[in-house]
C-alpha cells in the first residue's frame, strides 16, 4: 500500500492512501466500511502491519462511488513528510557504502578503514521537512551544504535484541531520506550539528508499505542536483544490510512503532567531488528511491 500524509486547503494534515491516481482519506474510508481508522500515519503503524491486509480486503469490497466525497485529485492536495513530527530522532547510518567510505576519508577526517559494526547518529524531529518545500542554509553556520540520498526504514512493532533472521518481520516500510549535511559543522567528530539542523532531513514522498517492496536490498538510489545526476547506486551494495542494521540497533536500544533508520547513503556527495560541490541558495535536489518515489527540494538562504 502507497500511504501519504496530506493536506487540503480546508484541512489540518491526514492520512491518505493512493488508489488509482487518486488520494482516499484512511478515516473517513474506514468510516465508510465501519472499519475505524485513524488519521495519522503513527496511529496506522500503531496498528501493526495485520492492518493492511485488511485494508486491501476492505477496498475489494467497496462501493466506488462511496468514494468519490472522499478522494483528491494530487493537484487538490499538499503531500506533507509522511511522519511530520517523528515521536523519536531519525536514527542515522554513517559510512555504509564501501565507496562512500573511500571518499569520506580522502575529503574528510573519517577512516578509510571499513566499519566493523554500523556507525550511528541521529537527527531531531526538526529536522523533517517535506518534498517541495526548502532546505534551509544558513550561511553563518555552514559554507559546505551537501546531500545523501538514503532508503529509510520504518519500524513497525516494539522490537530488543531481535536476530537479523527475523528483523523484517519488523518492519512497516520504506520511504526517501535526503541526509542533508552541513560538513563543516561536525564538532570533535559528533555529527548531529552537522546532520540535525532544521529542515536536514527531507522525507517522503510517501511511505510504502513492506508487502509491496519484497526485497529491499536491491532499489536503485539516485540523486540530481539542478538536473544532473550526482549519485547513481543500488541497496545491495550497503556494508550493513536492512536486517543487520536492526540487528545491531536493537541490542543497543529498544526499537519501537514509528522509528525511523536512514540507511546510509553512496557514493557522490558533494564533499567527495574534486573539486568538491556544495549547495548553494536556489539549487534544486531530487533524491529518489526505486518503487517510492522522488523528494524535491530548494535550498533557500536564510538570514539570522
């Protein structure tokens, strides 16, 4: 299922689903059917991935005209971040592809070396912004504004020490992280500056449930900047898969309905590029993920 938090003129943000080209409001569906669902995507998750199924069930069996009062065309809605305010930071993932790992340590102070266990840090709930809305850059903060594609995970039931065997049994789906980062914001080797600042972490544009993304260690990541690819690579190349990442993040802290894991991004940051490359006011950054969809972005300079 393709799952959406919107927006209407008239309305506060709601969750939609996508059904033929349109968008459907989940509650006022389930109103429909007398199945009662709720209006954001925290309280779907909340009702573990059972849910889907019977939503789909529900679909087979409805009425299309019971839809039509309910349904928007995508010109009619603002699509907002899929979770807008996240319960809990964005749980990060640093230097898990082997080429990204290259180029960090030959522009950067990280270690050529390859991790032995993932690398983490996060990002405050702030940070989320939507597609087609602005990243902002704050020119007395950072002068090296770069991008990072990304696969986020989001977890779908409470979760300790779960054996990587069964860690997608955890999961309730994907969306696209861009994990802005500000290089020259890093402080004694602690990244949240750098990574946490608001509007850092654009998500979207919709959330896909896991029924529908079977294997997601093999999605093609792309990201273009004013036009131009800039990273082009593939989820089966990370260092630390979907299932290891769980893992290893459950045994150091409980994982819980809603968290969210940017993955790692490859390849073709600005900061790797000889000469290196940063975002400036005005650029337009795409990042996609294969079977999810396409992030749009401004950078827009803010003056403080």
């Amino acid at each position: 299922m393709k799952l959406l938090t919107y927006q209407t003129q008239n309305s506060e943000a709601r969750l939609g689903f996508i059904h033929n080209n349109k968008v459907i409001d989940m509650e006022n569906f389930g109103n429909i059917m007398q199945f009662p669902l709720p209006s954001t995507m925290l309280g779907l998750i909340d009702m573990g991935d059972i849910v889907i199924p019977e939503i789909n069930a529900l679909m087979i069996n409805c009425d299309p005209n019971d839809l039509l009062g309910i349904s928007f065309t995508m010109d009619e809605i603002t699509i907002l971040a899929p979770i807008p305010t996240p319960r809990k930071n964005i749980i990060g993932i640093g230097l898990n592809f082997t080429e990204h790992v290259a180029e960090s340590a030959r522009t950067l102070d990280t270690s050529k070396e390859l991790p032995q266990k993932p690398i983490i840090f996060s990002k405050p709930p702030t940070a989320v912004t939507a597609t087609n809305t602005n990243i902002l850059l704050n020119p007395k903060l950072t002068q090296q504004l770069d991008w990072e594609v990304e696969l986020a995970v989001v977890i779908g039931k409470k979760g300790k020490y779960v054996a990587k065997e069964d860690a997608l049994d955890y999961v309730f789906g994907y969306t696209v992280i861009n994990d802005i980062s500000a290089r020259d914001c890093r402080r004694a080797g602690q990244w949240i500056v750098s990574k946490g600042q608001d509007t850092f972490a654009p998500m979207g544009p919709i959330l896909v449930t896991k029924d529908e993304i079977p294997n997601p260690h093999d999605l093609n990541l792309s990201l273009k900047v004013n036009g131009v690819e800039k990273q082009n690579a593939n989820t089966k190349f990370m260092l630390f898969n979907i299932n290891e990442l769980i893992e290893d993040l459950s045994i150091v802290f409980t994982l819980e309905p809603g968290d969210i894991i940017a993955t790692g991004t490859p390849s073709g940051v600005g900061a790797g590029r000889d000469p290196q490359e940063w975002l400036w006011d005005g650029d337009v950054v795409e990042a996609t993920v294969e079977k999810i969809g396409t992030i749009v972005n401004t950078v827009k300079e803010i003056t403080v």
